[in-house]
C-alpha cells in the first residue's frame, strides 16, 4: 500500500470518527424497562391572545370550570375498544382522549406489544381552549359521553371503518362532539371537532393537543433519544424542535398555515394532519430527562391551532397516522412528511438512501426472505457496482509500489534540495503515468455510500429485530458479544461486536495483501484494530455488509495481484497538448517554490 493510499484509509477512519460523535448521543447506559421511565411533565400552551395561567396548573373544581362546563369533571369512565388488523385502539370518555394505541405486528425489546399511547397519563388527543367567560377549558380534564353503546369492543375486517362519537354537552345547550373514524387496514385514523352552538362559548381560537409524546419500546433509551424529535411544516419548510441536553426545554411557536405536525421515537411517528379548515399556526415544546440506569427520555408536546369562527356549527376535520415509519407508508401520506424519516444529510447522502438503497433492499427482499440474505446479495450486487472504481484504485496502488523504488532514489540524491527533489519526483509521476492520488481518491468517493449505508441499516423498521444466524439477534443494532472493562476515547462504547471483530481480521488480510512498504508496517495491525473499535458500536446490518465487502475485496486483489504478478511498469507515451495535470503541476512547481 503506498502513502497515498495509506493517508485515504487514516482520512476515512477520522471523518468516521467525526460522523460517528457526530451521529451519536452522549454515552450512558441501556435502560430496561422503557416503559417505567417515560415520566416527563408535559405544559400544553394556552391559547392566544387571552392571558390565562400555563394549562399545566388548570385546575378542575367545578368554581374554576366557569358556567358552562361547571360539573363535567365528574363521572364514570366508559371505554370503547376497537380491533383492527394492524393495531387495538382504546377511546376513553375521560377526556373524550385516545387512551391506547396497540400495534399488532410490533414488540417492544421485551416482546411485549409496543404501545404508542401513553395510557398512564390518560391518554392524548385533547381540546384546549378559552371560555367566553375567561375561564381556560382543557377537555382532557372533563368527561364525554358516548353516542350510541356506552360501554363496547368493535372488531374492523377486510374494508370495515367504524365512527365513534363522544359528546361533551354544554350548559348552554350546545355540544362539543369529538368524532373518531378508524379504518382497517389503515394506520390512519380521522379526528374530528365539531362545535354546535357554541359561538357565545368559545373565545377566538382552539388547539388540538397531543400532550405526551410517544412511548419509547427500545432497550437503550439513549439510542432511541437521539432519535425523538417534534417537527413542524408549515409554509413549505419543515422544522425540527429537538431537545438534546439533560435538563433542557426547548419551545417552537409558528404563525401562518400549518401543514402538519409530527413526533416520532426511533422507529415510530404520530403525525396529525390538518384537513377544513387549515391550521393558522402549532406549538412545540420538547423535553430531555434523564431516566433509570443512567438512560434519557424525550417527549413533545404539540399543538394545532385552529381558528374559531363561531355559528351553529363549526367543524374541523384533522387525519392522524400513528404508526410505524416504514418508507412507502409515510411517503404515501404525502405532504413531505416522509422529511420526518433519518435517511442522511439532505444535499447528499439522503438521495442516496432514498432512491437508491431503500429500493433496492425492498427489491431483494421481494425474493429473499432473511434480511441478513438480503443485506449478502446487496453487497454484492454494491461490490459489483464499485468494480470499476476498485479496479482504479488498485492500478493505481499496484503502480506507485513499482514506483517506489526509483523515488526512493530521487529522494536520496536530492535530499539537499527539496525543490529539485519535488521536480524529479513529479517528473517520475509523468513519465510513467502515475497518480498519486489514485490510491485514496477512489476510497473517498465511496463514503456517500457509507454514511447512506449507516443512515439505513440504523433507522429503518424493516431491519428492527430482524435475525439472521446464532447471536445476531437483531441487524439494526450492535451484535454485542463482551463487554469491556473501559470505554473507548472519542468513540465512548464499552462493547465488542462479533462481526466488527471477524470484519476486523478481513481487514488485517486486506492490509496484509496490500502493505509492501516496511515503513508501513505499523499499519497492517493499527487499521484493523481501530475500525474493529469503531464499528463495534455501528448496526450489525452495516457490520455485515462490510465483513462480505472485504471477503469480496480479498478475493477482487488476489485475483488482481495473479492477473498483473509479473507485468512490468512501463512509461507512457507523452499526451499532446501539455501532458495533462500532472505535466502542468510540474511544470509550475517550481514557480510556487519561489
């Protein structure tokens, strides 16, 4: 391996480094039971412009309640459950909320169903607003009744939808009516406030809440924190709230049409989507806690704002999707809000993962059905793809080996004069056609597909708890098989993964093949060690790939190395018009040197 090439694995290993501290939260420990730890105290926003206490504090006497909704906090709670293919939902009449949100073909690390709903607080999916009479109304508090059966398990087959009414009345005659409308086979469901008669209650405007988040289901709850986060989009630009920092609060409030809002965890979103009349605004509010064994939760609350134009009814209709974040799923709820997905840098690396390696890995899966199968196939048909870049890389390589010797010499005679010894060198490189960035330029243009790499096998559901063979449980995270007694400097992982250590020795052999330099002996032991240490924190999916795309790479350069084994470098007939860049770097170097 020469120097330039040596110089492109060591730049690798650094902007891997960086991305990697980048990418990644600060290390603590996993935190089991995830769902014992998702307490954090959510403060919906009140609504403007009427200057009222924070809603956090709203009381729920009946004096505080004001004249029309003066006894609603009392009452039994009715449940109505509804059973569909994919998920069992719970409506309760406490709040008129969303109590639970059970997904059918998901489990949590524990194999427990995962539930998005946070039914330990009541549930979500409030209405927050100022009476008439000054007084902060937040529904969540107040008890509904049901339209039709009070107490009722509904089961949706094959095209069944099913409405659900509950109906909070109010003193003066009027209603509020929450409808809920679910659809099987759907993750979508449609949530929809009408107010009938009540245009001398309410005063200017309401907000449709969800207060509590999503409830984790991964066992690292930091690993699941760094990917939580709220968004708004609103006047075609998508904004991100993320609360990074132990202790830390941080609030977004948007004027204007809003098109969406979401929150996700790391492999699910709750997103409402505004339909008649259009949102005039949303409010974020993030949280960052910590949590048992040294674990992290984050939560947000949001916020539409809806306009109150009052009559005897004034309606709004609103879809929510509450579910996981498969690719063509989100995609298909239009909007952009696929932008809520983590698929990379969106100037690069996202269009990349996005049509290249999403569909691709969901083309072979059509046929494959192990998704460590899968991700074989795909490094291979990748491997192939890259051969002629490869092919390059390893010319390049094999050419400044046979080079060496002769710049050796240069570097003897001119050892006095650095000037000259640069001029000849170049003057080496020209005549023989040689470019010394051959070895690593070629390295660097396949990081794009790295880093694309990591961004899918890390965040997509597909890869969730996928097995592949003995204890490689799950491709979406690391194949831990020890624990070390320290954490690594700049990485900060205390673990050791089974395929980052075998794709670790298929590197010692890469190097072994390549190193012929003495002085460069060093690295034949130093990469492998550091990329084992590296990777040992990087999805077991990515770990895979890379050990079968160094098993290929180990055959691509013995099979290279037989083919060229006795060819001699020969110079190169001298190019008209100047010679190229090489000519002209040498013929200006002495010029920079002066």
């Amino acid at each position: 391996m020469d120097r330039s090439s040596t110089l492109g694995f060591v730049l690798i290993g650094v902007i891997l480094i960086a991305w990697m501290w980048w990418q990644s939260p600060t290390p603590q420990q996993p935190v089991r039971g995830a769902d014992s730890t998702h307490s954090v105290t959510q403060k919906p926003v009140a609504p403007e412009p009427a200057p009222v206490a924070a809603p956090a504090k709203t009381e729920t006497m009946p004096d505080k309640l004001g004249a029309y909704f003066g006894g609603r906090d009392k009452g039994d709670e009715k449940v109505v459950i509804i059973r569909t293919d994919l998920y069992t939902a719970e409506l309760t009449t406490k709040g008129g909320l969303l109590r639970k949100w059970e997904l059918h073909g998901y489990k949590t690390w524990d194999g427990k169903p995962v539930q998005l709903v946070d039914f330990d607080k009541g549930g979500d999916l409030s209405l927050l607003f100022t009476s008439n009479d000054g007084k902060l109304i937040d529904t969540k508090n107040l008890v509904f009744d049901v339209e039709g059966p009070r107490w009722k398990t509904i089961t949706l087959t094959g095209t069944d939808s099913v409405k659900v009414a509950m109906v909070l009345p109010v003193s003066n005659g009027g209603r509020l009516v929450k409808s809920f409308t679910f659809r099987n086979g759907s993750y979508v469901f449609g949530a929809d406030v009408q107010f009938e008669n009540m245009d001398s209650v309410v005063a200017y405007e309401y907000q449709i809440v969800w207060e509590h988040g999503l409830k984790y289901a991964e066992q690292n709850s930091v690993d699941e924190s760094s990917f939580a986060m709220g968004y708004v989009h609103a006047g075609g630009e998508l904004t991100e709230v993320d609360a990074t920092t132990a202790g830390e609060a941080v609030q977004k409030d948007i004027s204007g049409a809003t098109d969406w809002i979401a929150t996700r965890n790391k492999y699910f979103l709750m997103t409402m989507l505004p339909g008649v009349p259009k949102s005039e605004g949303a409010f974020v509010e993030g949280t960052h806690k910590a949590a048992a064994d040294h674990g992290a939760i984050e939560s947000y609350t949001l916020a539409l704002k809806m306009p109150f134009r009052g009559g005897v009814k004034e309606r709004a209709t609103m879809d929510v999707y509450l579910g996981p974040l498969e690719y063509d799923t989100v995609k298909a709820l239009g909007r952009g809000v696929e932008g809520t997905m983590n698929l990379g840098a969106a100037w690069i690396i996202r269009p990349i993962s996005e049509y290249v390696m999403i569909p691709l890995l969901q083309f072979l899966r059509m046929f494959i059905p192990n998704y460590g199968l899968v991700i074989i196939v795909f490094s291979i048909i990748i491997k192939f793809a890259l051969h002629p870049l490869t092919k390059s890389s390893m010319k390049g390589m094999r050419r400044m080996q046979a080079l060496t010797p002769m710049m050796n010499e240069v570097r003897e005679k001119y050892k006095d004069d650095p000037q000259k010894m640069n001029t000849a060198v170049m003057q080496l490189y020209k005549e023989y056609g040689v470019n010394p960035a051959a070895g690593c330029l070629p390295l660097l243009l396949q990081m794009p597909i790295l880093f694309a790499l990591y961004s899918v096998f890390r965040s997509s559901i597909e890869l969730r708890q996928a097995s592949f063979v003995g204890w490689i449980t799950d491709l979406s995270i690391p194949d831990v098989i020890a624990t070390m007694p320290f954490r690594v400097p700049l990485i900060g992982m205390d673990t050791l993964s089974g395929l980052a250590l075998i794709m670790g020795i298929t590197m010692f052999v890469q190097q072994k093949q390549t190193v012929t330099d003495p002085r460069q002996k060093a690295m034949v032991w130093m990469m492998p060690i550091m990329m084992t240490l590296l990777f040992s924190s990087l999805p077991s999916g990515l770990n895979l790939y890379y050990l079968v795309f160094n098993v290929l790479s180990i055959g691509q350069q013995y099979w290279f190395n037989m083919q060229h084994k006795d060819e001699p470098l020969r110079k190169v007939e001298p190019k008209k018009g100047g010679g190229g860049w090489m000519a002209k770097i040498s013929k200006d170097l002495p010029k920079l040197k002066k």
